[in-house]
C-alpha cells in the first residue's frame, strides 16, 4: 500500500496573502469612496459659509459652528418638511410592501394560465425609464385634479416592480408543500399568504421595506413636479430654501443634510441584520 504525500508548491501561501491584501485595499477604497464625500458633509455643517469650499479643504473647521444645527429650525419649517417626508416614506413603504408581498405570492405559488408570461411582461418594466412616462402620468394626475396633494405621489408609487420581483424570489425558496398542507387543511390563498407566508418572509420583508423608504425619503424630482405648495415640501425640497437666485448658503443646506441623513442611518442600523439576510436568501432559487 502506497501513500502519496502532497508537498505545498512554494509561492502558494504568498500568492493567497496577496490576494487577501488586494482584497481588502480594494474594499478600504470602495468604503472611502462612500464615506469621504458624507464626512465632508458633516465638516461642512459645522462650518461658515465661506468656508465651505476653501482650497485645500479644512477636514476639521477653525471654529466649530454647532449653532448651524440650532438656527437651521429658525430659518427653514424644518419640522413641517421633515413630518411631510416621514408621512410620505411610511406609507408608501407600507402600502409598496402589501401589493408587493400580494403580488408576488400569486406569482410564486398560485398556478394560473399565462403567468410566467404575465410575471416577465411586469417585470419588464423595470428597464423602463421614468423619464418615457413621467408625462402621461403627470397629464393623468392633473385630469384627476390631484396635484400638489399626496394622493398623485402615492398612488403613483404604491406599486413597485422591483418589490415583485424581490419578494418572488424569496417566496420561491419556500417549500410548495407549506402552501399544499395548507390547502389540503382547508385555508385560502389570502389565508396562506396572511397566516404562513408572511410570517416567513419577515427578511425579505424587511429588505423591502427598507429599500423602498430610503428611495421615497431621497426622493427630489417627484415631490418637485407635484408638489407646489410650500406646506407640502418634502425635505428634499425644502433644503432648496438655502439657494438663491445669486448665491447659496451652503453651510446650511450641508447642516439640513446631515439631520436628513440621521434617520435613514438609524433605520438601516436597527435593521441590517434583516435587511443582508433577505438580500441574500432572494437569489437562492430562480
């Protein structure tokens, strides 16, 4: 009986420490990539005006301005923006995550004619840019008398293709025999998708959930065509206060920045945890 001993090639452990090294000075790059342009935010908030934009920047200012965060409610309805905007994001979070979760349930474990068919022709309309109907639908918004109110946004946005597709693949890596079981017992569709479903899905759920309030919170150019009234500013919108028609005080849009950014931060924070583990289980079957 003969025994074949393996002997490392020399360069293998070097080649891998390598690898290892490139790896992660390519994700230190790509992080300051992300992060260098939100702390020039923060060092800009605490600033004076004038001193936004000196060559070569001031990382840390020479006086520390913490009043900008105190005066900032003095010169813009902060709070009005800001409660327009959480309005906004959570309902049409809520009503995206229904018809999306509803919809991609029929999609994934309803049998009915034509539709996979109907599921790529829905999907479909992701490639489609908004810019191809964003005037029809403002043409249909005015004919219903509904613009410059939240009904024209909401409507326009409680639907979402991309939450169907996201939940679709969820959906598909739950067994068929949960739903079967259930059917046999007697329940619905609607009872399935409500009492076992859902309560499976809180990942993706979550995913969705937190995709789609990001996406509405950051939302400028739909609140810009829509809405017209100062009441109903979003704070996208509303930092818009700060420029001028001869200059801009961008010390206090950067400080509006800020405390616009500290929610959606939070949210992501308690949230991640839900929010990689439905990313990552919604690609596992196809």
């Amino acid at each position: 009986m003969t025994t074949t001993t393996r002997t490392a090639r020399p360069g293998r452990g070097a080649t891998a420490v390598i690898g290892r090294l490139a790896a992660h000075l390519l994700l230190l790059a790509a992080a300051a990539a992300v992060l260098v342009p939100f702390l020039w935010m923060v060092s800009s908030s605490l600033k004076h005006n004038n001193e936004v934009f000196t060559v070569p920047i001031q990382w840390i200012p020479q006086t520390v301005r913490w009043s900008n965060f105190a005066d900032i409610w003095s010169r813009i309805p902060l709070t009005t923006y800001l409660g327009n905007t959480v309005l906004l994001s959570t309902v049409i979070t809520l009503l995206q995550v229904f018809t999306g979760s509803f919809a991609a349930y029929g999609f994934a474990k309803v049998r009915f004619p034509g539709r996979d068919v109907l599921f790529l022709a829905y999907i479909a309309t992701i490639a489609l840019p908004w810019q191809a109907y964003m005037i029809p639908q403002y043409i249909l918004m005015q004919k219903a008398e509904l613009t410059d109110t939240y009904w024209s946004l909401i409507l326009l946005q409680a639907f979402g293709a991309f939450g169907v597709f996201l939940m679709r693949q969820f959906y598909l890596t739950l067994p068929d025999e949960l739903c079967e079981a259930a059917r046999v017992d007697g329940l619905t569709e609607y009872g399935i998708w409500w009492r076992i479903i859902l309560p499976l899905s809180k990942p993706a759920l979550a995913s969705l959930a937190l995709l789609t309030f990001v996406n509405t919170w950051n939302d400028f150019m739909g609140p810009f065509i829509y809405l017209t009234s100062n009441d109903h500013w979003t704070i996208q919108l509303g930092l818009q206060s700060f420029i001028g028609q001869f200059d801009a005080d961008y010390a206090m849009m950067m400080t509006g920045s800020v405390l616009s950014v500290l929610p959606i931060l939070a949210i992501f924070l308690l949230g991640q945890r839900y929010f990689i583990q439905g990313i990552a289980t919604s690609g596992m079957k196809g």
